[in-house]
C-alpha cells in the first residue's frame, strides 16, 4: 500500500509527549535568579463539580485518529479510528479512546426500544429486553479487541509513522455482561446446531457467523465496559464479545443471533476478513488474533532528547490465552532479553511489559516479542510472509521494529 | 506432585457436586426471562439468504432492469461500469489474485452469488439501506453478475435461478484455519 494512501493528521505532540518532563525541568519554568524554581502556591478557588468528568485540557492532544485506510473508499461513517497507544498507560484503555471501525455510522439507541431476538436451532424462540438480559447472572472480565486489519499497511514495507496508526485498532477494558452459555443453555440448542448468525441494528444490519463452540466456551453479551453503559461507538447497549476473536465479530449494537447448522456466508466472511495467498487461494474462518506485542514507548514519532536511563514499555497480548513471555532486543533482534511483565497478566486480555534500558546516544533497533501459554512464539514478518505473501491483508502479528537514530529520532523500520 | 494433583482432582470434584447443579449449570427454561418470539417478529428480522438460496424471496430481476436500477443508485458510488471510483470496484480482476496486484472484485473474489443478494439488501445504498425492493435487489444483482461475465445479458435472477449461480472463485477458499503457520 502506498505511503500516499495514509491520509492521517501529524500531531506535533506525539513528539513532544515523550520529553515532556526533561522539557518542563530544563525550561518549562521562568525564574527570577533567587526564586525557587517551583510553581506559586495557588490563591483562588480551582473549577465547580461536574456531573461527568473529561480529561485536563493539558491532555487535549490524547485522542483517537480517524484514518481512511483504502485511500478514499472510506467515509467518516465506515472509516477506522486509532487508539493513541503512544499516550496510555497500564492495560485498560479508557472508553473515550477505545478504538472504533462502523460499518453505517453509530447508531442511537435507546435500551428501552431495544430488543434481542434469538431464533433458529433453539427449543425456545425468545425475544429479550436489556432489563430481561440483566436479570441473568452478571459476568466481569478483562479482555482485549483487536481489528484483524491492525497493521494491514505494514506487510510489503513500513508506513504507518506512529504505533497509534501501526497498532492501534487495538484496544481493552473490563466487560459486563451475560455469558452467553448462560442464555443459550437457558432456551436449548438443538442437535446439529454448530453455527450462530450475529447481527447488528446498525444501518448496514453488519453480520457475522460465529461457531456455536466458541459461544459456548467464553463468549458474553456485553452492556458495560470499564463500569459504565457501553459508549454508543461500543455497541451501545449491547454487543457481542468473542474474547481473542477478530474484532470484527464481536458484533456491536447486537439485535439477533440465529443458530443453524452452516455457516451463513456474509459479505463480511467472505469478500472481507479473508486472507488472500500467494498463489490465489484464500483463507476463511481465520478467527483467533495470534500473539502479538508491541513497545510503544519509545515508539514512531517520539525523539529521545538525553541519555541515559530509559525504560522501554509496550503491551503484550494473545487471542490464544495468556502471555507468558516477552522479550526485548535493542539490536534488531541479534539478541533477546526478558522484560518484566506487570501483574495482573490474565488471558485474552492487554499485558503490560516494562525494561530497564540505558540509551548511550548511539543507533538502535527496537523490537519485542512474546511467547503465549500454548508455546506460540510471535514470529518475524519474514517469517509470515513467506507463508502467507504480501497479499493477505489481516492477522499480521509480526515483531514490530522501531529505529533509533543517533538523534533520539524514532521512526518505523523494518529490520 | 501425584498427592497435589490428587488434592486438586478432589476439591474439583466437590466444588461440582456442590456448586454446578445449582447456580450455574442453567437446565433450558430455568430463567423464564424473554417472550417467546412470535412468528411475524421473526419473520421481520429473519432475513439472511444462504448460498443454498435458504430465505431468498419472492420477485425477480432482470439484467436489463438491473442496469437502470445500478444507474439511478449504485453509478455515482461505483463508477458507470462498476469500475469503482470514489468506492469499490464491483467488475473485473478475474485472473488477478495470484499476481503482486490482486484485484478483488464481485466477479473475481466473491464465492457466492447470494451473498451479493443478501449484502445489497442489508446495507446498500450506502446512504439509504433497505430502501430497495425486492425486485429491484434481484434486477441489480443480476445486472452485476452479468458485467462480470457471470450471467448472460437475457438473465432474469429469482430464488431459483441465483442459487443456480457457481462464482468462479468459489472453490477456492479454504474454510479450515491452518494456523499457527510460523514459525
């Protein structure tokens, strides 16, 4: 994909978020020569209550960014938008920065009006009010969403400037809601039933086909995120969470499931969200979000400004289970060490890993990689593309590679 | 290492016997909660068409019909011929997906004809979804397959007739996931 086709707004911020401390410390401050160099006590009263808080405008420059990704195909309703993952901290993204893609813009709904409708190859054909799913025994985990098209510019050479836009369809927060055994074994499933129809009550009606198993196992029909009602570009007031499945599935503003016995064949599985090969063929049904890692600081955009002590962070996860490994090279990949992995790490869902690193002003190459609980190692992008090609578009989970230049300049490479 | 596996094989069993029956092994109809759905709810909703051709309805389209459908609200989105331009390409790149510039289109990518049914009467047009009729589904579905070569220029598309319909991609998708594949 051409660099060309990357229509996303600089933010001069990015650079500066990084130094931000060795800014204010050096010069942030003007001083007389015999005054302490430390802000005034305050002498008026600060701001009223509000009945719903948002961000210091100190941090006005943390925000999701829009970018149309097939050149001018997209449209603000259908177009991606990316967590600034540069700017976050532990593993919880918070609601107003969790990444969206739409299909027919975000819907306003009201819970009351909503409905569920579960139909097909069940003994009991039910339809469900938001009060009647929240009487079902409630739920809580943390899991991870990540868009299967995360990274889709970065097969053939590296483009996306900043982690936000190479990785950044990529989001978590702690759920609520109903498992979805719990309202399946409640109705009954009948014999031969092994596929289930998700649809949403967007404009586009978006659809998926998600295995009956896969409902069964750990699936939820989710109403929160992070302890509020899910946002409106969440699914609001209701959406499917197919914990470690591509994003795409979890179906948001969820209105129906049909359980039969074939897949159904949606333009989404079928013309989108398949992995075209080398030689023609495709792959379908390629659910599960490999293990993948990621450091976002430093990362793309940042310049480092002085020597010396440096932690390297970045985030960890896998759509298989739980991480158990991370390793960070500052020598493109000729030798690994292992980073500590911040507590709690549970399955499915962001880990945040930390290392100690001193820069001495010299080049480096940065990278990561981890290893899941069934043994899985995040492989090089060489390694993927001489399996899959340089056509397949999603699940491309390859070590990410940052540069740094003599300068402390970062910058997307592949190496 | 026997004894703690012992131990633990025994307080999963009575964590079974004491929990599961109860609170969480839901027996069908334990909640009650819902109303069963009437036929004319699902009837509403239940609308998804199979490549078996399973829910397409009644009506038919024809090519000729199709192209004046496509011209009033499919042309300014997808180009005159279907050659895309601002949205996407609907014709051609037949013999491209092997090359270094795949083109995918209806008629080179698509493994099913009824999905174009089902897609187009779910969601399109982009700005106004559901507006079409039925007929008027199946005439610009018919007219799409024809400018890919699929359909001749007398085709008349009907429950029948589009589940009839083999894309020339169809058999080659492969529906089980390999992976892990690397390394």
């Amino acid at each position: 994909m051409d660099s060309n086709k990357f229509s996303v707004k600089r933010r001069g911020f990015i650079g500066g978020a990084f130094l931000a401390g060795s800014a204010l410390a050096s010069g942030g401050l003007s001083r007389a020569a015999d005054a302490p160099a430390l802000p005034p006590r305050p002498t008026e009263q600060g701001a009223k209550l509000r009945p719903y808080g948002s961000p210091s405008p100190f941090e006005k420059g943390v925000v999701r960014v829009p970018v149309k990704l097939n050149a001018d195909t997209d449209t603000e309703l259908t177009s991606w938008n990316f967590t600034p993952l540069q700017d976050l901290q532990g593993t919880i993204t918070p609601n107003g920065l969790f990444f969206e893609r739409n299909h027919g813009g975000v819907p306003n709904i009201d819970p009351a009006e909503h409905r569920l409708l579960v139909h097909g190859m069940v003994d009991n054909e039910r339809v469900f009010t938001m009060d009647d799913l929240k009487r079902y025994p409630p739920v809580t985990a943390v899991h991870f969403i990540e868009c299967s098209g995360n990274g889709l510019t970065e097969w053939a050479k590296p483009t996306g400037k900043t982690v936000q836009i190479t990785h950044g369809l990529l989001s978590c927060a702690e759920w609520t809601g109903v498992k979805v055994s719990s309202l399946l074994n409640d109705l009954g499933v009948k014999p031969g039933a092994a596929w289930v129809l998700a649809e949403g009550a967007d404009a586009a009606l978006m659809d998926r086909s998600i295995p009956l198993q896969k409902l069964m196992d750990d699936a939820i029909l989710a109403y929160a995120q992070n302890g509020e009602a899910l946002r409106p570009e969440q699914g609001y007031p209701l959406r499917l969470l197919l914990p470690g499945f591509e994003g795409n599935m979890n179906v948001k503003w969820l209105r129906r499931l049909k359980v039969g016995r074939e897949p159904f064949y949606t333009r989404e599985e079928t013309s989108k969200y398949t992995d075209l090969l080398a030689n023609g063929d495709a792959r379908m049904f390629t659910f599960v979000m490999e293990a993948k890692s990621v450091i976002t600081q430093p990362s793309g955009g940042m310049q480092i400004l002085q020597k010396g002590e440096r932690p390297i962070t970045g985030l960890a996860w896998s759509g298989r289970g739980t991480i158990r490994r991370v390793e960070v090279s500052t020598d493109a990949g000729k030798t690994w060490s292992p980073a500590r992995l911040v507590e709690p790490v549970q399955t499915k869902a962001l880990a945040r890993f930390v290392f100690p690193w001193k820069w001495n002003g010299e080049e480096a190459v940065l990278q990561s990689r981890c290893y899941d609980d069934t043994g899985y190692v995040q492989p090089t992008l060489a390694e993927l593309v001489k399996v899959r090609g340089l056509n397949s578009v999603y699940h491309l989970n390859a070590i990410q590679s940052w540069h740094i230049a003599a300068d402390g300049t970062v910058t997307n490479v592949h190496a | 290492m026997f004894m703690r596996n012992l131990l633990k094989a025994v307080v999963a069993l009575s964590l079974c016997a004491s929990f599961v029956p109860g609170a969480l092994a839901a027996k069908t109809g334990e909640y009650g909660l819902g109303q069963p759905a009437t036929q004319a709810e699902i009837n509403a909703w239940n609308d998804d068409v199979s490549p078996a051709g399973d829910n397409l309805p009644a009506g038919s389209g024809s090519v000729a019909q199709g192209q004046r459908v496509y011209a009033e609200k499919c042309a300014a989105c997808h180009g005159a011929q279907g050659q895309g331009g601002p949205m996407d390409k609907l014709v051609g790149g037949q013999g491209t997906l092997d090359t270094k510039a795949p083109v995918k289109t209806v008629g080179s990518y698509w493994p099913y004809a009824t999905t174009v049914f089902d897609y187009v009467r779910r969601a399109m047009p982009f700005n106004a979804p559901g507006t079409l009729s039925d007929d008027q589904v199946y005439a610009v579905t018919a007219y799409l397959l024809y400018m890919n070569g699929i359909v001749q220029s007398n085709a008349v598309m009907n429950a029948k007739t589009l589940a009839a319909v083999k894309m020339p991609n169809r058999d080659n998708f492969l529906k089980k996931d390999p992976r892990p594949d690397a390394p």
